[in-house]
C-alpha cells in the first residue's frame, strides 16, 4: 500500500512523479522483518487510513491532527533514519497546515512537537538535530497552556523527558530539576496512566534515586490491574507490551546492586 497517494486525476505529472518514487523509497525503508511486525503493520494500515482521510478533506482539523499521530506513530517502527524523516515530515506538515488556521489547537501543537521529536531523532547527531530541541520544546509548552490534562498530561511529560535527555546549559536546555518537575507533574496530573509512572521511575533510577524508583514500582504495581481495564483494546496492544518490558527492567535493576546500569530510553 503506498505511502503517498497519488493527489487525484488533476494531479500535475511531476507531482506524481515525486509522490510514486516517494512511496516506492518508504515502502522499501520500512521493509523487512520487526521485532513487533504485528504492531507496524497495524501502524502502517492506520498512516494510510489517516492518510487518505486528511487528502479528502484537508481542511477538517480533526483528520489534520490524527495524521499528524499516525505519523509519529508509524516513525516509530521505521527501520532507518531515512525513513523515520520522511514519514515525521508528513506529520509536520499536517500540524503548521492546521496551526496556519486554528493557532490554538491542543492537538496540532502537540504532534507537531512529536513529530518534531522524530524528526530530531533522525537527524541526530547534527546541529539540525540541537536547534529543533527548542521548538520542540515551544511546541510542548504550547500545548500544556492550552490544556496540561491533554493525552494524559502527555506534554508535561514530554517536557519532562525532553529536559532530561538534552544536554545542559550552554549548549542545550537539559536540566534535571526541570526534568522531574515536569515528570512528577504528570503522575499527579495522571495518575492511572502507566506510562507517566515508567518515566519518573526510569528517571530515578538514570539519577540514583531508588528510594523514589522503589516507591514508584510498588504505586505502578498497585494500579496495573486497573489500568488493565481503562486502557484496552487493539490500539493499546502496543503500549501494553513496551509497558510491561520496562516495568520489568526497572524491577530487575532494582534487583541488582545500586548503580547498576542506566534504563532504556523510554518513548515520549
């Protein structure tokens, strides 16, 4: 299935053109086997769906941003860097088209921000990849004045996340206070969502805090059958199974001596 549709009938040939090579270059970037093929397929099928939503009706907000989602979320499962920008530069664009008409939405800043993120991520290491950490980071906050509880607090957390893999003053904007302001912010913001709690305890343990990685493992453990129930379905497949590998990494580093090795780096 392509990644870029051909536009319509109308099309311009050298539009065309671009838009058949583009498909034929992504498709060949995200062939191949994956660790979690199920899950990429799933992503792929929903770029697509999404895709063909928003060329119908580019001017519909909502198809805008769920896009723009889609987007970060098929990035994820790219297999290069190559293909990781193109698919987040699709997602760009979505979000600057809906921002261009409604300045504040809540969504659009925020999976222009995740896309932003992908796109640093294919990038590194560069200066490109350094300069776009500030407009990630504008776009966050962006989204956090406008509504903080939006995605589960996703942009505190992401803020969060963002200050704590960042280099530090002078050449970037890493700051650890920063850094467990915005995550601790969004365990109280929301609370039953697993993910923020993985990234404070992943915090903890990267800072050598294991008193609070300890306190929050046993507050994660005590609400994983809930969240069981609040967060199913196909769409949270996904998520359940990068949740559960790092829960049990976080236990095993626990497990083992003090100072024993940094966590994974989490998804934002």
């Amino acid at each position: 299935m392509p990644i870029v549709n051909p536009l319509n009938r109308h099309t311009a040939p050298g539009r065309l053109i671009a838009a058949v090579l583009l498909t034929t270059i992504v498709e060949i970037l995200f062939a191949g086997e994956s660790l979690h093929q199920i899950f990429a397929d799933r992503a792929g099928a929903e770029f697509h769906r999404a895709q063909t939503a928003f060329q119908s009706n580019p001017n519909d907000p909502t198809a805008a941003w769920q896009f723009a989602r889609a987007c970060f979320d098929y990035a994820d499962f790219a297999t290069n860097d190559t293909g990781r920008a193109i698919v987040a530069n699709q997602g760009i664009a979505a979000c600057r088209q809906l921002l261009a008409r409604e300045t504040n939405s809540v969504p659009g800043h925020y999976y222009l921000a995740m896309n932003l993120g992908q796109l640093a991520r294919a990038e590194a290491p560069s200066i490109a990849a350094y300069k776009l950490i500030r407009d990630i980071e504008r776009e966050f906050k962006t989204a956090a004045e406008l509504d903080i509880g939006f995605n589960h607090a996703g942009a505190v957390r992401s803020l969060g996340l963002l200050y704590r893999d960042a280099p530090g003053w002078p050449v970037s904007i890493g700051s650890r206070r920063k850094a467990r302001e915005g995550l601790e912010q969004a365990v109280k913001l929301a609370p039953d969502y697993p993910e923020n709690h993985l990234s404070l305890i992943e915090s903890q343990l990267q800072w050598n805090d294991r008193s609070g990685a300890e306190t929050g493992l046993k507050t994660l453990d005590a609400l994983w059958p809930s969240a069981r129930i609040n967060f199913t379905g196909q769409g949270w497949e996904p998520s359940w199974d990068e949740w559960s590998t790092r829960r049990e990494a976080a236990r095993k580093k626990l497990e083992g001596p003090a100072g024993s090795g940094k966590p994974s780096k989490p998804s934002h």
